[in-house]
C-alpha cells in the first residue's frame, strides 16, 4: 500500500504479508517505510528509511510491533515538512504523529482502542477513532496545539428540562473525553469544511440500526431533531452510503481550499469551564442522557417509532418461519408432509422403507 505525500515528494510505503516465513508470527507481519525524493547526504539521489516506531509501542508475541495504518497530513499548504500518523502496536494500539523526512515520532497521542486516523481537510483536527471491529471509540485533537479539544455539552437537570435548569458547560482536562458511537461505525468522513464529523452504519456492512451521527469538531454529538433527515427511514437495513458533497473548486489559483482555515471557536458566555472531578461527573451524566435518550427513543409509539422497534434483524428462515405461525426452523427433511414423505423420518429410515415396500 503506497500512499502519496500531499507535496508529492515523498510518499509512505506500508507492507503486509500474510504469512510469515521465519515462523515468529501466526499473523504474518507488517512494516512501514518513508520514501524520499532526495537524500539529505546524496541529493541527487533518492532514499528508503524504515519508520521508527515508538518505544512504547506494544509488541506481538514475536516481538515485533504490527503496523495498524499510517497516513499523511493532507494539507499541502502547510510551512516546513509535512507530518504524518501512525498507529502500531497490539491493542491498545499507540496512535502517534512523525516527522515527514526523519521519520521520528515528534508526538503521542496515546493508547486506546483505535485502528484509524482520520485527519480533517485542512490538517487541524485529527479524529483517532476505533471502528470496525471495534467498538466505535473517539478522539477528536488539535494538531496545532497537540491537545484534546475540550467539548461544549448541554446538561439538562431536574424532571421539568426547563431552561432554568440546563447548564452549559465545556468540558476540559477530564480523565476520559473519547467519545463511543451508538451504532457500528462502517463509514466516516470530516466535512469539506473540517468543523464536522460524520459516522454511519450502513448496508450490506451491517443489516441492523442503519443511521448517521455527525458529530462537531469537539466531539459533541448534534442533536438528531436538528437534522434534515430522520434515521427510522433508513432501519434497520435501508441506508447504502452517507457521504459530504464535495465544496467547490476556489475561486483563486493560489487558493487550495474553498473554506478557510479555522481555529476553535470561544465558548461563548453562558459555558462554564469544568475541570478534575466536576468534569468526570459531567461527562458521566452525559452519557446516561445519550442513552437513556436512545432507550426511550426506541419505545415510543407512533410509525417512527414502530419502524425502529420492529427493525431488528431476522434471518430469512426466521421470517418465513414465523410468517408461517411456527417457532423455531425446522429443516426440509423434518417437517410434516415434506414430498409425501413422514415427517422428522430420517434418511436411513426411509431406504429402508422404500426396499421393504419395493420387496412386498
């Protein structure tokens, strides 16, 4: 797998094989490598360094660290060398940043349940997210600053969800600021603009809770009534793709993005900062909002409603099954009446059936 730096001067190089000869590895092995249109001590020449990995990376039990994906900044019109990521070791996998011509890692972002790194347009915003196999975790980060960009939620107190009641607050320097999707994750893009972020669950990949989430920049999830579309259309197996329309070409030729570049937005006054312990609980309530919401979503009346509670998934022999007023499946051979034949007799029991009655 080669991928291309966004300058087109040096690009990265990822192997796989999917046996391993020396015998050290069930799993085969992987390695990276940094191309390079020009070396620093031949110039005329260019160059293959193999990537550094981070010490703290985790290693198989052959002791080599497997190589999860690597990928570049995209921005071209960034000053200086162009960075790219890596994520590599054993689950918990460490996600890191490095240097373009070196290859060394310059930042970690940590280690968690991640197998991608989606960075956003304009290179700013890196979301380092598990999907997949996985369980759909997020991390949204400021490249710029190296930091995790703290998230604006909306607490809700109280039974009268009155306006009185309802905090604004921005959450930063918690323990945990991931964010977990509520559905499998099978497609995810940043907006053209690089201020959202969108995950879907889609078919054939996944036949059950069909849907799309965008989430801002900071993670925070946009509420589902505000959206243009309703997610109990596409359930459980209706929805195929869910895409951003690409943004125009500029207007100027020195230009290479249709939107600017923009850093985080200020809170705006009514959010309150919360740090440590206040943060955690925060975060915590939350959660139990996001999911009581789902919960009580999925049992209400109405077609919405009904549409996605009677969306599980059923196998075909199921539904005819159950179309038919029976329960369990019962195989061709077994059932009562099949071709003339008694029903639940086995094969054996009909040849010998068939040479007793071709006897008498």
């Amino acid at each position: 797998n080669v991928k291309w730096s966004p300058r087109a001067d040096s690009a990265l190089l990822l192997t796989q094989t999917a046996v391993d000869n020396t015998g050290q590895s069930y799993y085969g092995s992987t390695h990276l490598f940094l191309l390079l249109e020009s070396d620093a001590k031949n110039p005329t020449q260019g160059c293959a360094i193999v990537v550094p990995l981070p010490k703290e990376a985790t290693k198989d039990m052959s002791g080599v660290v497997p190589i999860v994906s690597a990928d570049w900044i995209p921005n071209p019109s960034i000053t200086g060398v162009i960075p790219f990521g890596v994520i590599s070791g054993r689950m918990p996998a460490l996600s890191s940043l490095h240097h373009g011509i070196t290859g060394e890692p310059t930042f970690l972002f940590g280690r968690a349940h991640r197998n991608t790194m989606d960075v956003s347009p304009h290179g700013r915003f890196i979301v380092c997210g598990g999907y997949g196999n996985l369980a759909g975790g997020m991390d949204f980060w400021d490249r710029n600053k190296c930091k995790l960009i703290p998230r604006r939620v909306i607490l809700k107190g109280g039974s009268s969800n009155s306006d009185d009641d309802t905090k604004y607050v921005t959450i930063k320097e918690a323990s945990d600021l991931s964010t977990t999707s509520s559905s499998p994750v099978v497609g995810h893009q940043w907006s053209p603009d690089s201020r959202t972020y969108l995950v879907s669950t889609t078919s054939p990949r996944m036949n059950v809770e069909n849907g799309v989430q965008i989430h801002r920049y900071d993670g925070s999830l946009v509420d589902e009534s505000v959206l243009p579309w309703d997610n109990a259309n596409y359930r459980p197996d209706k929805l195929l793709s869910a895409e951003y329309v690409p943004a125009p070409s500029p207007s100027k030729d020195d230009e290479f993005y249709y939107y600017p570049d923009r850093p985080q937005s200020p809170a705006p006054r009514r959010f309150t900062e919360l740090k440590g312990d206040a943060a955690v609980a925060a975060l915590s309530k939350l959660r139990n909002e996001q999911s009581s919401a789902q919960s009580s979503g999925s049992g209400q009346g109405g077609s919405k409603a009904a549409t996605a509670s009677a969306g599980a998934y059923v196998p075909p022999a199921a539904r005819r099954a159950g179309a038919g007023g029976g329960g369990a499946y019962v195989p061709p051979g077994a059932r009562k009446g099949a071709g003339g034949r008694g029903g639940g007799t086995s094969l054996a029991e009909r040849m010998r059936q068939e040479r007793g009655g071709s006897a008498a």
